[in-house]
C-alpha cells in the first residue's frame, strides 16, 4: 500500500502537515477524520486500502466522543 493518501484528504486533514501524514502510521486519524467529515469517497478509500475489519476495529476502539453520533450510526452498518 501506498503510504500517501490521495490529494481530496487535504480538507480532512486541515490541521496536520499532509505531505507528511503517513496513512499507516495515521491509520487511526485517517479513518476517524474520513468517518467523521468525509463523504464516500473517503469512505470508500479507506475500505479498500485498510478493509473492512482493520476500520471496524479502529472504531471499535475509538471514544463514542470522537465519532459524530449520526455518523457512527452509519458506520457501524457499513463497517
């Protein structure tokens, strides 16, 4: 996998370095900021680059708190 993320996570990532965000050691930032403000875009990229089961078990461990409340409603259906 490439450790690069995909130029439309700019605006996700506002408040990081993107050119140095690496999307494996980020993994749990990348997913959570993709759950969180992204649209299926994101989602999609980040299901086909971590899968299904590495992004449920980021969530599972994420605080409630971090995740929008109607957004972890979806996510857990989808992921």
């Amino acid at each position: 996998m490439d450790n690069k993320l995909p130029d439309y996570f700019k605006p996700l990532l506002w408040s990081y370095d993107f050119d140095r965000v690496n999307s494996e050691k980020s993994k749990k930032t990348v997913i959570v900021n993709a759950i969180n403000y992204g649209d299926l875009k994101h989602w999609r990229w980040i299901k086909r680059n971590y899968g299904e089961r590495t992004v449920h078990e980021v969530l599972v461990k994420t605080m409630k708190s971090e995740i929008r409340p109607g957004v972890r409603r979806l996510a857990s259906i989808i992921f």
